[in-house]
C-alpha cells in the first residue's frame, strides 16, 4: 500500500438541516449527492454529514457514504470522522473513513482505514478525495 489516491467523489448539498445549537455550538446536517471515481470505477454516491461547529471556526463532522458503480450497482459503503476549520465560505476536513464491501470491484478496499480528505464550500460543493496510508 501507499499513499495513492483511491477515490474522488464531488458532491452537491441538496438538504441542510440545523438540529440543535447552544451557546457556542450549531449541530448542522448535511444530506448530498454527486459521483465520481473509486478504485478505477465511475461511481455515484449519496451521502450524509453531520457536523458540530463552535464559535471559534472549528469543526467536527461524521460521514456515510453510500457509493454503487455505475456499471452493475456494486456497492461501497464509507463511514467516519473527521476535523476541520472554517476558512472564508468554506470548510476543510482532514480523518478517517473505513470501507466496506463484499463486490469484486471493491474487495480490495473492504475494511481498510483511508485517509480522507474534503473540502465543502459556500456554493454548496463537497469534494472528496481518500487515499490508503503511506507505509
């Protein structure tokens, strides 16, 4: 394994959802749809994020993630957490998502951890881009 790059998706915000806030805290809920590439297959995903934001422009956020091939409907299922801050209209993350799947076009992913990296803007665009962990 190396640190090459295994899956890019981009995602448009279709749903957002406030469900809770506190003094210094909004509980946001992010529901997305796009596509893209995982382990050399095109793909399509649905997704929901839910995310804790402070006031002091950080951010915390967990994943699922629903990805089938666009050629026979294989799927890939992604869960996990990530860590952020607020830059200008958008938000930065950087975790850790784990993969799971019983189809031959993502075997090789199936149980792995991966570095996961996105990036949601003010334009209601999140790109996700995961790759395995150097070694």
């Amino acid at each position: 394994m190396s640190d090459e790059v295994v899956g890019v998706i981009e995602n448009t915000v279709n749903a957002t959802r406030v469900t809770d806030v506190e003094s210094d805290m909004v509980r946001l809920e992010y529901s997305a749809t796009g596509g893209g590439e995982v382990n050399g297959h095109q793909v399509a995903d649905i997704a929901t994020h839910t995310s804790v934001r402070l006031a002091d422009g950080t951010e915390t956020a967990t994943v699922r993630i629903v990805v089938h091939a666009v050629q026979g409907g294989d799927l890939l299922v992604l869960t996990g957490s990530a860590s952020g801050a607020v830059h200008g209209d958008s938000v930065r993350f950087e975790g850790v998502v784990h993969a799971r799947s019983t189809a031959e076009k993502f075997r090789d992913l199936n149980g792995k951890p991966l570095l996961a990296r996105a990036e949601m803007t003010g334009r209601g665009t999140v790109k996700h881009v995961w790759r395995y962990f150097p070694e």
